[in-house]
C-alpha cells in the first residue's frame, strides 16, 4: 500500500514499506523511473514471503512523489533517499541500486557506514551526468544547455529525457568516482552485456574503484539495461539470500 511522507525538505513522498525481520532491503530505482518497476515490485513480492523487511519509494519530482523533475538533481533525489531512510528505518541496511540508483547507493554508503549490511548494483551509473552525457555532448549541446538551461535526449524507454543544466551543475558536486570507496560489507556489481545506457567499461570502473573485502562483479550475457526479465531477477534474488544469510 502506497503511503506518503513529508520530509523537512517540503517534499511529499511516496513510498511502500514492509515491516518484517533481519535489516531494511531498500530499492533505489532509476532516472526518471519510478516504484512500480518490475523489480521493485518483484522484491516487494519477495520480502512479504519471507517476512523480510522492505522499502521502495518514488524521489522527488518521479512517479506518484510532489516535486517538478525540471529543478532537480542527484543530490536532492540522495537527500530524499537520506530522509525517508532517517524517518522510516531503524535496523541495519541492504541497499539495491538500479542504474541512477546505484549511484545514489554510493552516495549513501559513505554515511551509513556499518550499519549498512550489503549494496547490490544494477547497471550501476555512478557520475553518469559527466562521464556519461557532458563528456559525451557535442559543443552545439554543450551551448544549448548553458544558453537554454535543457537538452532534450531521445529515450528508448518513452519520452525524451529532459537533462538540465541544474542536473548536470549538481551532479559535479556529487561525484563517487573522484575518491577511493571504502565499503564495510558485502558488495554484489550486476551488469548486462547488451546494455546500452551503461558500457561495461563503467561497471570494470566501479569494480576497480570500490575497496571491500568482499565485492564480486557480474556480467550477464544478453542481458540489457533493464536487468529484469526471470533470469536476471533470480540472479538478484540469489544475491540478495546470499548477503542475507551473513546477516
């Protein structure tokens, strides 16, 4: 049942969560996604089986939650993530971030230090607004942002992405790659080989980036950015037992 919550901020919320045992499972979704994603729901459905404690929620300005996406950034959909977890959540952790939300993931995991229990990525993106679209821009995009204030980008998954200048100024001051991660549990990196918004040389990045004891990448054939159809989501659900069970 889909709730809200205010936050400090002023932002309403939408969220679902799962009272159950062992630490909090939290998904974080994507850019411009939203809670009702298959593999939110999917490990919705999984925690209420095993009387696991879940939460998944919409950031400001995506799906159901207040906020307009046109003046937003990666650190105010992190402090939403901060906020709803500071309000809602008093055990440990387990993070799953899809995509954006693997890099807000990052983010949080250098605050939640041993409380947070595991991190799984899902075609993770950290830096995407610099490494992924600034870099990648061409000078005319580059001068249509900075005159106009947005860019919009073709979607493969609808409507044209509106990227911001606000999005990309704000995504410098979030950057997880300029500095070594330390991580304090165990680290599970998910990566399709026929995902097309996030190369492989992005999630080799990541792996080499992140300092655990236990971190483990994996690549699945045919798999695209999504990471969603049966078998991926069995490659998610193992991962998710296999932290549980050092929990």
């Amino acid at each position: 049942m889909v709730k809200f919550l205010e936050t400090p901020a002023g932002q309403k919320l939408a969220y679902s969560f799962i009272k159950g045992t062992g630490p909090t499972i939290i998904f974080l979704g994507g850019f411009k996604s939203d809670m009702e994603g298959s593999k939110a729901i999917f490990l919705e459905k999984w925690a209420k089986k095993r009387n696991r404690s879940y939460l998944r929620f919409d950031y400001s300005g995506h799906g159901q939650s207040s906020g307009d996406f046109h003046n937003l950034g990666i650190g105010d959909w992190f402090n939403d993530a901060k906020q709803i977890i500071e309000l809602k959540v008093k055990n440990g952790i387990i993070l799953i971030g899809s995509s954006m939300g693997g890099w807000i993931s990052l983010l949080l995991s250098r605050e939640l230090g041993r409380r947070l229990k595991g991190l799984i990525t899902i075609a993770a993106a950290p830096d995407f607004t610099e490494e992924s679209m600034w870099n990648n821009f061409t000078e005319h995009q580059k001068k249509e942002i900075l005159n106009k204030g947005i860019l919009h980008l073709p979607s493969d998954y609808g409507d044209p992405y509106p990227i911001t200048r606000y999005l990309i100024e704000n995504g410098r001051q979030n950057l997880v790659l300029r500095e070594p991660l330390e991580l304090l549990c165990p680290v599970r990196l998910m990566q399709g080989t026929e995902d097309n918004a996030v190369t492989r040389e992005t999630a080799l990045k990541l792996f080499d980036h992140i300092n655990a004891d236990d971190l483990s990448l994996f690549f699945k054939r045919g798999a695209d950015h999504s990471f969603s159809d049966h078998s991926c989501l069995e490659i998610i659900e193992r991962n998710l037992e296999d932290i549980l069970q050092g929990c």
